[in-house]
C-alpha cells in the first residue's frame, strides 16, 4: 500500500499519536469509564490509515464525551459498515457509557430484537428465528449475521446488568405502520379493553388490509378526505388517558407505534403533494424518536445512530439543503449543537454489495461499479489506500474536501450503470469519513 507522506503525514507522528491516544483512554478507562480530555486537545492528522482495530484510536479521541454519535453507510448490505460499526459502537458501550443503540428500523420490529437484548423474551428464545420474522422488505438489512453479532454481544453484556442499567437497540422508522397498528390494538386489548372497540374504529379504514396505507395514498390522490385526526386520537388516548401509569417499556412502545401511524399518514399525505414533504416527515420521526430515547434513559444518557449516509450526513453540507430537504444528522446538531454530535460517514469505491435491482425485487449479490470521476470516492482511491479514515478538524482548512464533490449513495435498490450521487462538502457533513476501498456483500440469516 502507497501513501503520499508529504500530502497527509509522516510515520513516526502518526506512531507518536496512537501512543498517546491508548494512553489517555486507558487512564480514562480506569478512573471514570469517559475520557477526560477536551476535544481536539492533542494534533490529529488528517488521515489515518486502518490496518487493526487498534487503529482506530483517534476516532475515540475525537468523539471525546460528545452525547451522540451517528454512524453512517454508503450502501444498506456491505459486510465491512455493519462489522466497524458493531466494534466502535461496544467501545463506546462498554468504555463510555453509551446506553442504547438506534437503526434505520421500523419501531416495532426492532423493538422485538429490544426485548431480546435485555432478557425480556423466553430464555429459549432464538435470535435468528425472530430476526427471519423480519418480513418486510428489504429483509437482509437486519436480518443478517453481523448484526446478528451486534445483538447477541449486547445480550451478554446486559445479562450482568440491572434491567434498569440494560442497553438496548431500537428503530427510528416507520415504514411499517400495518405492524404499528397491530402493537396499539394489542396494547389496549391487554390494558385498556374499554377503549379497544374505539381504537379499532379509529383505525379501521386502513387497519388489517393489505397495503392498506399504499390504498390509502391512492384515495387521498382520488380526493377522500385526511384520516388524520383518527390516528392522532388513539396517540392522544394513550398519551392522556395513561401519563399516570408507572414507567413501562410496552406503554411507552405503544405510544410510539401510535406516533408512527401519525407519522405515516402525514408522509402518504405528503406524497400525494409531492416535494420534499414526504421526506421530511421521515427524517422529523427519526429525530423525534431518538430525542424520546434519550429522554427515556434520562438526561446524561448517551445513544448510537446506525443510518445510511443520507440520514446521518448533515444535509445542509448537501444538495438536500436546495431542495428543502432535512435529516436527523443536521436537526440533532441544530438541537443540542456540533459539540454534542459526532458524525462519521462510510465509503467506498469497489466490491459487493446486497441489493434488489429493482424496489421489492429478490434480494442478490452485486457488483459495485467503479466511482464517477471527480466523485468523494474516486479521489480516495488514487490515494491508493485499503482502509483509512479521514479527520475533518474544524480548525484546519481542508481545502481538499471543503468544496462540493459527488458522494455516491447505494440504497436497497442498485441497478447499475444508474447510480445516485449527492453532491457533498465531505468536511462540513461529517466529522471523519472512514473509507474501506474494497467491500463484501452482508452474508444474510440463513
């Protein structure tokens, strides 16, 4: 592997540096479980090569104690993104203190994996069977091996853990409101069986028909009237009705099944209209969600994002900002500010990749195509690096990366030679970039 040591640094700073990063966290470690030094306090290169997870030192440095931190991906199925987030997301558990983990997952199904998690399911429970019960597509996202690593280590950390003191792993989306609705109505027949003729009422001209939302955006194009205020009731029952019970995972589940419901049918609303409503709606649940998580496991809690990069890179560092488009990577910096937020994307220029060619199509294994000239992941790989991550210090110029460039985006559907790029100011977007030049495809459960 080559590397211009005049244009980024030199061997020996770079040995220095990991030297003194290891140190300091080991002492951190020792004494209070969170780093004790300030941001930046120490010179960071501007790129690192990554060669062993003990290369990956700085990225600890530089999250230093900010509350939340968002970690991206390029693509939804590569192997390399799910394994480096898994092993920065249990060092950020186990030595600072980080207490839940949120994925770009439907609230209900991962709310299942939750329970798992925390040893709220039967002890014989298998974890890839309710991970095969993840049904809707695109199946393989969570449905597969390295999360499934993710979700059995986190399950042995919490069983030396009080149930109140248990990490946990939730979803920001809301992509499955059938699945939503079927959680509320089973919340009242348990709990509030005087209110579940209502609720079913409230719910009945979409609940229990399939596709029944997607019906539903076609009758709001034919001219029906808005059930809104239907689906806006039963969260309003739940929120009012119940405010006194005590503190409980399910109740507080429920009310977020029902916000999803609310969510999606402003979000098939905002189809019909089109523009960047739609999106909006999406990006606004997934703040709204995790915001109630970090209120659920109190004030100083700490939580972990797993999203694509068009979730967690900030937007207005994009061509999102032109079309009035929002993400949960810039309104978390906006809520509690760029000292809170620490955001790294994933790249990378050539391998495979899980995909459906088209949107529902049968999952397969492709091949990715290599990068549009000019783009972010182009001018990584005539760096002619395996794996390196990228530091954008806010008090250094970054010439290089402060100016608009293609980023390339590969979603559930990848049908090339037809790619998405987002034009990208790689150094407002993110904190760091970790770039893997070579990827594989996720291997799927069973």
């Amino acid at each position: 592997m080559q590397l211009n040591e005049s244009r980024f640094f030199r061997v020996p700073l770079l040995v220095l540096f990991f030297g003194l990063g290891i140190s300091a966290c080991s002492n951190s470690v020792e004494n209070a479980g969170i780093p004790a030094e300030p941001y930046h306090a120490q010179p960071l290169p501007e790129l690192v090569v990554v060669s062993s997870k003990a290369d990956i030192e700085p990225l600890f440095t530089t999250i230093g104690d900010r509350r939340f931190v968002l970690l991206g991906e390029s693509t939804h199925g590569t192997h390399e993104y799910y394994h480096w987030r898994d092993r920065i997301s249990r060092r950020l558990i186990r030595d600072k203190g980080f207490r839940f983990v949120a994925v770009e997952g439907d609230w209900e199904s991962i709310f299942q994996l939750n329970q798992y998690v925390k040893h709220r399911t039967p002890e014989d429970t298998d974890l890839r069977s309710l991970l095969r019960g993840l049904d809707r597509w695109p199946q393989w996202m969570w449905a597969n091996e390295e999360f499934a690593d993710m979700l059995e280590w986190m399950r042995e950390q919490n069983a030396t853990r009080s149930d109140a003191e248990r990490i946990g792993v939730y979803g920001l989306d809301m992509q499955n409101p059938q699945a939503s609705m079927d959680a509320v109505v089973q919340w009242f027949e348990q709990n509030d069986p005087d209110t579940l003729t209502a609720v079913k009422e409230r719910y009945s001209s979409v609940y229990g028909v399939p596709n029944g939302f997607r019906r539903y955006a076609q009758s709001l194009a034919q001219g029906m009237p808005r059930l809104q205020d239907d689906f806006v009731q039963v969260s309003e029952w739940l929120r009012e009705r119940h405010e006194e019970m005590p503190r409980d995972a399910i109740l507080f589940s429920a009310k977020m099944n029902a916000l999803a419901v609310v969510s999606a049918e402003e979000q098939h609303a905002a189809m019909v209209r089109r523009g960047p409503g739609s999106w909006n709606v999406r990006a606004r649940f997934m703040d709204k969600a995790f915001r109630r998580l970090a209120v659920w496991y109190g004030d100083d809690s700490r939580g972990i994002v797993w999203a694509h990069n068009t979730h967690v890179g900030d937007a207005s560092a994009t061509e999102m900002l032109n079309r009035g488009e929002v993400n949960i990577g810039q309104l978390l910096r906006l809520e509690f500010g760029h000292d809170q937020v620490y955001i790294l994307g994933f790249a990378t220029a050539q391998g495979t990749v899980q995909a459906g060619a088209s949107w529902g199509a049968p999952m397969q294994t492709m091949n990715i195509i290599p990068p549009r000239a000019g783009s972010l992941e182009a001018t990584l790989q005539e760096r002619d690096l395996e794996q390196a991550i990228l530091f954008f210090d806010p008090e250094r110029e970054h010439q290089e990366w402060n100016k608009p460039m293609p980023h390339r985006a590969i979603g559930v559907v990848y049908n090339p030679p037809h790619e998405a790029y987002v034009m990208t100011v790689p150094a407002k977007r993110y904190d760091a970039l970790f770039y893997i030049h070579e990827t594989r495809a996720l291997t799927p459960v069973d």
